[in-house]
C-alpha cells in the first residue's frame, strides 16, 4: 500500500521544509512568570520573598521568620481512639462449612457457607446476638451435611458388597 495515495496523504506539491506562514516565536524574556512585585510596590509585611516552598509555618528558617497573624491560634490535633471491650467473638466454621460442602453434601453445605459468611460479617460489625444465632445455624447445617454424607457413603459401600 502506497502511503502517498492514503486520503490522509499530504497535497503532491506540499514541501515540508517551505513554511512562509509560519512567524517565529518571541525571543525569551524572563519575566519570573509575573509573580515578583511590581516596581515600586515594596513587599507585604509578613511574607518574605525568598522563603523556599514547604517551610514550616511560624518557624524560623535560615534567618527568616513566618509570624502568626493576630488573632489566629495554634491548633493541635490529637488522633481519636476508641477503646472496646474484648467482645467474644463466635466461632463461624467457615473450613467446616467448605469441607461439607465439597465431601458431603452440596446443598447443606452451601447452606451452611452462607451463614458461616454471615456469622464473620455480624462478628466484625459487633453484632454479637445475630453472630451467635448465625453460627448455631452454620453448625447444625454442617453436621446434619455430614451425618447425610456419612449414611450416604455406607449405603454406597453396602450396596457395592451385597
């Protein structure tokens, strides 16, 4: 493919190196980006020109000084800390409800994975009496998921013998 028949292809008589309508930029003129006062205005108490940026505010730095303006305070502010009590935390059988789950029987032990995830859902909000309730849940489901899997797999094993 030809890259000069694309109809993004410049004009045929087109010479890149032929740009009359072009004018040359200014020559560079420092000008401090127009943040140095104008002559004549001398500088605002209070706020020296040369301090670098991030000095500390109302500090001394290499011979100048930032004062604080009349009326403003110091203000200090200290971290908030909340201090619980070592609540109980109920145990939620999350390996228990993934094991009867996978090994022995599936709808019990999704079952019991849902509330096993809801019991560490109400364990890390605090709720401790829904925890409690959601965990009983989550172990009753599981055993009965193990007791089923148990006579499942003994009633396989006998009918293979007999």
């Amino acid at each position: 493919m030809d890259p000069k028949k694309l109809p993004s292809a410049p004009p045929a008589d087109w010479n890149p190196g032929d740009k009359p309508d072009m004018d040359h930029p200014p020559p560079f003129q420092d000008y401090r980006a127009g943040y140095n006062p104008p002559p004549g205005c001398p500088n605002q108490p209070g706020y020296p020109q040369d301090l670098p940026y991030g000095a500390p505010y109302g500090q001394q730095y290499e011979g100048h000084f930032q004062p604080l303006f009349a009326g403003q305070q110091i203000v200090t502010v200290q971290p908030t800390v909340f201090v619980t009590a070592g609540a109980k935390r109920e145990s939620d059988y999350l390996c228990y409800s993934i094991f009867t789950m996978l090994c022995c029987c599936l709808p019990l032990g999704i079952a019991a994975l849902v509330f096993s995830i809801k019991t560490r859902d109400a364990n890390l909000s605090g709720d401790n009496q829904r925890a409690k309730k959601n965990s009983q849940t989550a172990c009753m489901l599981n055993s009965a998921a193990v007791a089923i899997g148990i006579v499942v797999f003994v009633v396989n094993c006998l009918r293979l013998i007999y």
